[in-house]
C-alpha cells in the first residue's frame, strides 16, 4: 500500500496552474484581440473622448466650463434631483422586491436555472416601449386599474403623469436586472456553507445576516448598479408615463440634442457621467473580474 | 471509550422519491468512539451523518443523544459539530472571525473566545494565522481550520464528511495521524464518513460497512479486515480471492474440488458456501507441496511485495508474496487453515444485506 | 405550510406583474377599435393590416437585417477577443475586462451621444450603417461574457493533444476547441441579437432621418397613437420567440433525461 503513496506523489502537477490563467495552450494568441481593440478604440474610447471635447468647448471651439455649469441652471438643476430621486426610490424598492424573489426562487429548486432566468427575461422581448405604453392602459384615467376601482364605487387613482407613475415603469423595466444578479449569486452559496452556520449554533436570521447577506453582495451591488443607471439617464419612461410637464435629467439632454445645442447635452452628459462612473468604481471594488455579478 | 451510549439511531428510513437511501437503519455510537462509516458512493453513509447533523430528516425513525429524542431538533441547536466535505469555510470572514462563529453566537466574552482561537490554532498547528482570508490557505490548511472552527464549540460529538477526501495522498495520510492524535486530546466522539477503506483501518475504534442503504458488517478494523461477514464486505476490504465453494462438513472445505482443512465449523454438511482468502495467506511452494498445482500467468513488482496471478483449477488465484515466481513456471498453492474464511452464500438478492441485531 | 403558500403567492404576484402589460399588448392587437382605451370586439383584422404596411414591414426588415448583422459579427470579434482575453497574463486581462464592461454599465444614452457625435465630426452620414456600427458595439461585450466562462472550463491540454496529433492550429481549433465552446457562442448570439432587437435609445441618437427600426417608429408614433397593427406584430416575435424557447427547453430536457436515471 505504501507503493501506491509513492507514485501518486511523483505525479507531475498539471502545467496549467503555471499560468494562471487557462491558456488553452495556444502560444500566441494576442493577434486575434486586435480587431477587438481597435474597434474599442474607435467606437468606445475615441467617442467618449469626442463627448468630453464637445462638452468643454463652445461653438467657436473655444475652451469654456459653461456647458457643465449648465446643470446650475435651476430647471436642470431640479431635474437632476429628480432623477436622482425618482432613480433612488426605483432602486431601493427593486432591491425589496427582487431580494426575497431570488431566495424563492433559489430555495424552490425549480426545473432548471436557465428556466428561471427565461421567465424573468421573456417579458423583454416584447418592446420595451410598448410595453411601458401597455402601463398607460391601465393607470390612465379610463384605464384598466380605475375601470375596476369604479366597478366597486372605490376612489379613483390618478397617478399617470405623476413621478409614482415613472417610478412604476423604472421598477417594472429594471426588476429583472436586480432579480438575475442576486439569483446567480444566491445559487452559487454551497448549501453546506449554510449549513456549516447552522451547525455552529446559528439561527436562520443570525445565518441570513452573517453570512447569506454578505455573500451576495456583489450580486446586490450589480442589481444595484444596474437599475439605478438606466433609471437615472432615462428620457423613454419619463416621456411615456411622466407626460410632459415631468422632467428629468435625461428629457433635458434629449431635448438639447433634439434642438442642436450638442455642446449643452455634452456638458450635461458629462455631469451624468460623473454619478455613472461612481457607481462603476464601486461595482468594480466588489466584483472583480466580474464574476460575481454578471446577470447572464 | 466507554459502554455508555451516546448517540443511538433507531429505525432510521430515508428515501428520495424511489430511490431508498436508508432502510430501517440501527446502530449506536458510544462515548469517546471513533466511529467510521464505510462504504462506496450512494451506500447512504453521508445520509446517516447528515440526519445525525440535523441537516436531514429522516422520514421514519429517532435519533437519540444521550436519551432525549433529538430527530425534530434543527441544527444549531445540536450538541454536535460538524466537519464539511469541502471544509465550507466563510469566505468573507478571517480564519480568526471562522473560529469564533460559533462562540459570538453563544454570547462568550471577547478574552474567552481570543483564548479559544489562540488554542484551537494551537492544536491544529497553525499558529499566527488569526488575520489570513480562508482562500489564501491550502486545502490541507483549511481543513485544519475546519475542524478548528468545530472543536472551539467543545461538542460532545464530532462529525466528519469524508474531511480528507480532497487532499493528496501524502497530506491525507499526515492529517489521518493529526486526527488520531486530536481524537485523544480532547476525548470527545468522532463520527467519521469516507469511502476510503485504508482510513477507515487506520483510525477507527469501531467499523461500520454500509452498503445499498443496509448495515453489512459492524466490528472493529481487525473484525472487518479477517472476518468479512459477507462477499460484498470481504470484496471492498482490501483484495480478496472470493471462491464459491462446498462446506464438506466442520473444518472441512471443498474449493474448487479439492478439500482444504479449515476452522470454521456450523456450517452443516455439503453446503455451498463463499470462501474468502487475502492474497497475502496464500503460499505458493513447489509443485509437489501444495494443496492444489497451478501455473503463473502474471507478475508485478509492486515494492514490498510481488503480485502474482495463479491459474489454478480454472480460477485466477491473486498472490502477494515476497518471493518471486516467473511467469509459466509451475506452483503449488497451500493455505493454513485459520486464513480461509468461510461465508454463508447470500440465497437472493435480498439477504445480501445482513441486518445485523445490535 | 402558510409559508410555502405566502412564497408561491409572492412570486405570482412579480410573474403577474412582469406579464401584465404583455397580455394587456397581446388583447389590444385583437381589439377592432382602434382607440387604445377602448374595447371594440374581437378581429383579426390587423394581422391582415400588417403585411399591407409597407412603413412597419420596413421597419421591421431593418430592424431584423441590423440585428442579425450586428450579432454575427459582434460574435465574430467577441469570440476571437475572448480566447486572447483569456490567455493574456493578469494585468491586460483586467484593462480588458474593464474595457469590456463599459458599454454594459454606461448610461444608453451617452454612448448613444457619444457615437453619434464621432459619426458627425467624422462627417460620417448617420444611417444604417452608422445604426449597424453602434449595435455591433453594444454587441461584443455580451458575447464575450458568454463565451468566457465556456473557456476558463476549457482543458487547456485539448489543443496542444490536437496539435500534438499533427493538426495544424486552424484545423485544430475549429475542430477541439470551438465544439467546446459553442454553447457559449450561441447563448451570446442570441443576447446580441435579443439586445439589437431591443435597443431604442442608441438607435434613436444614431439612425438619421432616412431609417428606422421598430422602435424608433413605435417611438414616433407614442404621441398620435400607437398602429394596432404593431401590437399584432409584436404579438407574433413574442409567441414566436416563446415557441422557440419552449422547444429549446424542451430539447435540453429530452437529452438530459437519461443522464439524470442512472
């Protein structure tokens, strides 16, 4: 029997882990991210740097800060709040909403993962647009909702054109985008982690809050970033659910666009960018190389 | 080890939809023991030790700790630790923040739980390592924090999932030593799982060979290894010539249609019978000397010893020996008496699993 | 028990709510009055209206051409990008990564601005070409995260036994390497064909007044009143992209059956 520890410890360790990462053994293929690269270059890198030079120049390409100072402006001003706002509560309330989903979801050992994942993307392949507009249907006036609320002699609801009606359509358009993150999270927990606590004495809500909720947190901190992103830059929603006297950050680019001040949208849009990078660097620091939080 | 029992499992079924993983299981466990469960994948051994852990419920049948019926009781409320397959250490938390898990749970003061930690490294030779992140250590590393984290709770039982299972050889082997000698510190009870048969002669007071959900065979390693109560325990342990044979009368044997002198005696008369006999009992001599004659067909180095097939009266015989026999040369096959074992042919499917009184 | 039920509830309660605008779309692309708020009896009659229109069969023609295209070759660069990504050493391999994740993070809106504002100074004309270019974009990203994590499972000893029995790199590649990571390939296709589909925001800054896609033209059309005859049409891509799913479920449910008796 000891022969056998003998040539097991003299098998040679495989040469993979030398590299770290799976070179797949092709000695030389860095030529194929060429066409990558270039094209990020081109299209990603180059356009971001063309917004920036719109956004501090004025039109006789002169340097200026009065395109960023814009968002001063007490009507921008108050849209950027709003967004910030609007976007906050549509966070916070997907976060309620999609945390408890994923759990179920996690515990009730359905099918398949790619079954789940399928019932929570289906809905986008209807047209996002069209199926905000379906919203119209049943929040207006004559709509669905106060069709039945009438039918019991209940008060009406009017929250069409109200910011409760944009927060509605942020939270239905991005619900999958928070539910996918902390789902793929919560399904890659080894049940005997959970059980490990358990075993040392913990109870279910000392188990959920020490170690459940920390271990997701990168998918939370992906949802997150996920929603709060769009939800923040939209103009779609707004637009379709807000009516036209709501107005938010992303309505005042569009519009400034729409009418040809490019270089008034590009300040602003590098105002935007500011809070999107903020929310990039913190995904960043919990999810490295993005393993934790990818919804796909 | 004591006669007190401390853990007594009566009647315990478990199945998953068709598929029956324990049937009407009974066994205890004494106090101080070091118990292993053994059997290949699917036997039900990992089962039993989860519904021993609480992270199952048996569908039928009690678990008793030390007289009170513990079946219903969720985990954490055990008196029991338990060591994971793949060491389920948390990730977010340090080696030091691991071991005091389950102490900071109980309320323990802050001096009382850094003395804990200070001691369990201590015994599990990893000292200074409080602040290191478990994915920083090796797999034996972690292993040792395992069951560092488990041990600080003092339970008065330890349960341990094929702990050693990932680790390679020459550390499995050192880890089995660092067991045995933790086993004796802190003279608690161990509740081992493996498949590993090797491990399981090595470290255990007691053995128990599962097999399809049934108990096949209870004993300590030299119960098991010598008396194999059945073909499936003698096959599993170890390597083994397992002939179908006739009982001739007591002390009598016919294998293969020539007798051999045996001790065993009960058996009846001209009654077929399973003969089990380790290669390491057969002696080869010449020819004219042993029991039966046969020709060798293969042999292996194998360092302490030579493996050597035997082509004997239409059976391959399996023969460890020291001395070499070359291929195509003529042997004779002699065994002692006391090194044939005799087992009661299993008559259906069914008996194959002995349930065995207890 | 209370508990299990209180759960099922729950998540009916999201399913209904995630599906209830779709069967609110679905029922309109039946209703004969062409008033959204108003229930007018059952007809077929904008299905019939559909093939007859030439804007929306434009329209949809350019949206289906666009995706396809920028999928096919989104997959292309992304496959290829992802195997070097994946071999590259620690340090360019997160630059990349980081590369990677920002057209997938950034608002649509200002990379939508972005390229928009490059195809001008370039004094490129925004069409479809400019639309094609931006979609391929958006694109890769989705492709490489697909296929890499195909490729970290890959053995990395496959190739060099592939080369080893006299194939040379190219056979060997699409022979050991690309059946392997196929998978991978196809589910980044479709994310890249789902997401072109999709897509408003980015063609909206980027498609020029001569073209439009579905939702460019939904999008005009949101203030005057939406065509019953998009509901219908959009109300077959959604039963044909469910059949699809279903028997694609269907298929891998099949093969995996016999795995899971043994």
């Amino acid at each position: 029997m000891k022969i056998r520890n003998v040539l097991n410890t003299i098998t040679p360790k495989t040469p993979s882990q030398k590299n770290g990462a799976g070179s797949l053994g092709i000695r030389n293929t860095k030529w194929l991210s060429f066409p990558y690269i270039l094209w990020m270059v081109g299209f990603i890198i180059i356009p971001l740097i063309v917004i920036l030079y719109y956004g501090l120049t004025t039109n006789d390409k002169l340097l200026t800060l009065d395109n960023i100072k814009s968002i001063l402006d007490p009507i921008n001003l108050r849209s950027l709040r709003l967004a910030l706002e609007l976007s906050f509560v549509s966070t916070v309330i997907c976060l309620l909403l999609a945390y408890p989903l994923a759990m179920i979801l996690n515990k009730s050992k359905m099918k398949s993962n790619s079954f789940i994942v399928m019932i929570i993307i289906l809905p986008m392949w209807m047209n996002f647009l069209l199926r905000t507009i379906a919203w119209q249907n049943i929040l207006e006036r004559t709509g669905i909702i106060n069709t039945v609320l009438k039918f019991f002699n209940l008060p009406m609801l009017n929250i069409i054109n109200t910011p409760s009606a944009i927060i509605l359509g942020m939270v239905y358009n991005f619900l999958p985008f928070m539910v996918l993150p902390i789902y793929n999270v919560l399904i890659k927990i080894d049940k005997d982690i959970i059980n490990a606590a358990r075993d040392l004495g913990a109870n279910s809500i000392q188990t959920f809050l020490k170690i459940i909720l920390p271990l997701s947190l990168p998918g939370v901190i992906s949802g997150i970033t996920m929603v709060f992103v769009p939800s923040l830059t939209t103009f779609v929603i707004s637009n379709i659910l807000g009516g036209s006297k709501i107005v938010l950050i992303g309505n005042v680019i569009e519009q400034q666009f729409r009418i040809g001040n490019w270089h008034a949208g590009s300040g602003l849009s590098l105002v935007l960018m500011i809070f999107i990078l903020i929310s990039m660097a913190i995904l960043s620091k919990y999810d490295k190389e993005g393993e934790g939080g990818s919804i796909w | 080890m004591t006669d007190n029992k401390l853990i007594n499992l009566v009647n315990i079924s478990k199945s998953y939809g068709d598929n029956i993983v324990l049937d009407e299981l009974n066994l205890y466990i004494r106090e101080n023991e070091f118990l292993t469960l053994l059997g290949p994948s699917g036997c039900g051994k990992t089962t039993t030790l989860r519904i021993i852990g609480g992270f199952e419920n048996p569908d039928q049948g009690q678990v008793i700790f030390e007289g009170k019926d513990i079946t219903r009781t969720a985990p954490n409320e055990r008196q029991l630790n338990t060591v994971f397959q793949k060491y389920a250490l948390f990730n977010h938390l340090t080696i030091a923040e691991n071991i005091a898990f389950g102490l900071k749970i109980k309320k323990k003061s802050k001096a009382y739980i850094d003395d804990k930690i200070k001691y369990a490294l201590k015994l599990v030779n990893l000292d200074g390592f409080e602040n290191r992140m478990p994915n920083s250590l090796s797999g034996g590393q972690q292993q040792r924090i395992a069951i560092a984290r488990a041990i600080v709770n003092e339970p008065k039982v330890l349960l341990l999932d094929e702990p050693l299972g990932a680790l390679d050889l020459k550390l499995r082997q050192d880890m089995q030593y660092e067991l045995i000698r933790l086993k004796n510190e802190l003279g608690i009870t161990f509740i081992y799982v493996t498949h590993d048969q090797e491990e399981a002669l090595t470290m255990s007071d007691t053995i128990v060979v599962m097999n399809q959900g049934y108990i096949q065979q209870i004993g300590t390693p030299e119960d098991i290894y010598n008396e194999p109560q059945n073909a499936f325990v003698a096959d599993f342990i170890g390597e083994s010539n397992i002939i179908p044979s006739i009982m001739i009368e007591d002390k009598l044997v016919n294998i293969l249609g020539t007798n051999f002198a045996c001790v065993d005696t009960g058996f009846g008369r001209n009654k077929p019978v399973d003969v089990v006999i380790r290669p390491e009992d057969i002696d080869l001599v010449k020819p004219e000397e042993g029991t039966i004659k046969g020709v060798v067909t293969s042999l292996l180095f194998k360092g302490v010893h030579y493996e050597m097939e035997v082509h004997a009266h239409g059976h391959d015989w399996l023969v460890h020996s020291t001395d070499l026999s070359p291929v195509g040369s003529e042997v004779g096959i002699s065994v002692d008496p006391y090194d044939i074992q005799i087992m009661n042919k299993p008559e259906s499917e069914d008996e194959e699993a002995v349930e065995l009184e207890i | 028990m209370v508990k299990k039920f209180i759960e099922r509830f729950y998540v009916g309660l999201i399913l209904f709510f995630l599906y209830a605008p779709i069967i609110i779309l679905i029922i309109l692309s039946f209703n004969s009055s062409k008033s959204r708020s108003k229930w007018g009896g059952f007809t077929l009659h904008w299905y019939k209206e559909l093939f007859k229109n030439q804007s929306i069969m434009n329209a949809l023609y350019t949206t289906l051409i666009i995706a396809f295209l920028s999928a096919l070759i989104a997959t292309i660069i992304g496959t290829a990008a992802a195997i070097a990504i994946n071999s590259m050493k620690k340090t360019p391999r997160t630059i990349m990564i980081a590369i990677t994740n920002i057209p997938m993070l950034n608002a649509d809106i200002v990379t939508g601005i972005s390229l928009m504002l490059l195809f001008v100074a370039m004094r490129y004309t925004l069409g479809f070409t400019s639309v094609l270019i931006s979609h391929i974009t958006f694109n890769i990203p989705y492709v490489i995260l697909s296929v890499m994590p195909k490729l970290k499972q890959l053995n990395p000893h496959t190739f060099e036994a592939a080369l080893d029995l006299g194939a040379s790199p190219v056979y060997a590649f699409f022979k050991v390497i690309l059946p392997d990571i196929f998978p991978g390939v196809l589910t980044g296709f479709f994310l890249a064909f789902t997401m072109s589909l999709d897509d408003f925001v980015i063609t909206h800054f980027t498609k020029g007044p001569e073209i439009n896609t579905l939702s460019t033209k939904i999008y005009t059309e949101v203030r005057k009143g939406i065509k019953p005859e998009i509901y219908a049409l959009s109300t077959l891509m959604f039963i044909a992209v469910l059949l699809l799913l279903v028997l694609i479920n269907r298929r891998n449910a099949d093969k995996r059956e016999p795995i899971k008796k043994v």
